[in-house]
C-alpha cells in the first residue's frame, strides 16, 4: 500500500518538478559574449570596451525589466551579442553616431532560438561631446530599443 502511494505521489509530482524554476540564483538569461566585429579600422582595446559597454547595457536591462528571472517552465536563454556597424558622419554644426546590434538567442546546448537586431542613432550638436561618449550612448540606445522583443523571445520560448 505504501508503494502504491508513493508511486502515485511520484506521478502527480513528476510535472510540477518539471516546470519549476531553476535553483535559486541560477541565471534566466546568460551573456556569453559580447564583441565589436564592425568593420572598419578599431583597436583591439577600443573593440573590447564597446563590448563591454553592450554587455553592461544590456546586463542592466534586463535587470530592469526583471527578464532575468528564471519563470517556471521556461528554460535559460544565452545571448551572443555583436555590433555590426558603425557610421559616424559630420552633420550642420556637429557629428552624427550610428550603431546597429545583433542578439543571437540560442538555448542551453547553443542552438539559435531566435535573432533580434536593434539601431540607434545619436547626434551632438558641435564638436563638444567626445566621439567615445557618443558611441557609449549609442550602443546604450540600441540596447534599449531592442528590450522589448528581447523579452518576448524569453517569454514565448
């Protein structure tokens, strides 16, 4: 009899351990890489902090939007984040900065769920603003714009 009712417990059981969430602490989302492979000539060094800068955004983000919390029933997401252009143009009385991102959304054994892209164009009026400071805040823009669908692939995956 107490194998019975432990065989059924077990059974009724079984789905709910399926579709709870992962460990505390364990990541919704991970970033796994983060990289400038624009063209154009960069330095490694300038290549590596506009990663940075694209991870830290987007790390904050999803922070923000809670999407990096681990929902029942929804498995972990890695991203692969690349920037793929860059355009910096001289405007009427300043400088206009472009960017455009790919995020790759892939599942736990790294096969490609889904692929989000975002845009971003800031301009400064004069020469007053740093070039470096205007490629942060176009990456941060970018990033932003592109939140939204990011958390609709984590939502319907």
């Amino acid at each position: 009899m107490r194998t019975l009712a432990l065989l059924v417990a077990m059974i009724v059981a079984a789905p709910l351990a399926i579709a709870a969430p992962g460990p505390r602490g364990t990541p919704a989302v991970t970033i796994k890489s983060a990289n400038d492979a624009s063209p154009g000539v960069l330095d490694p060094r300038t290549r590596m902090r506009h990663g940075e800068i694209v991870r830290r955004a987007l790390r904050d983000a999803l922070r923000r939007s809670g999407a990096d919390i681990r929902h029942a029933g929804i498995p972990p997401r890695q991203l692969d984040i690349t920037i793929v252009k860059w355009r910096v143009t001289p405007s009427a009385g300043g400088v206009d900065v472009s960017t455009e991102l790919r995020v790759v959304v892939c599942d736990e054994q790294g096969k490609i769920l889904s692929i989000v892209t975002g845009r971003a164009r800031v301009s400064a009026p004069g020469h007053t603003t740093p070039l470096v400071e205007l490629r942060a805040q176009a990456l941060a823009e970018a990033v932003g714009g592109m939140t939204r669908s990011l958390q609709s692939q984590f939502a319907t995956s």
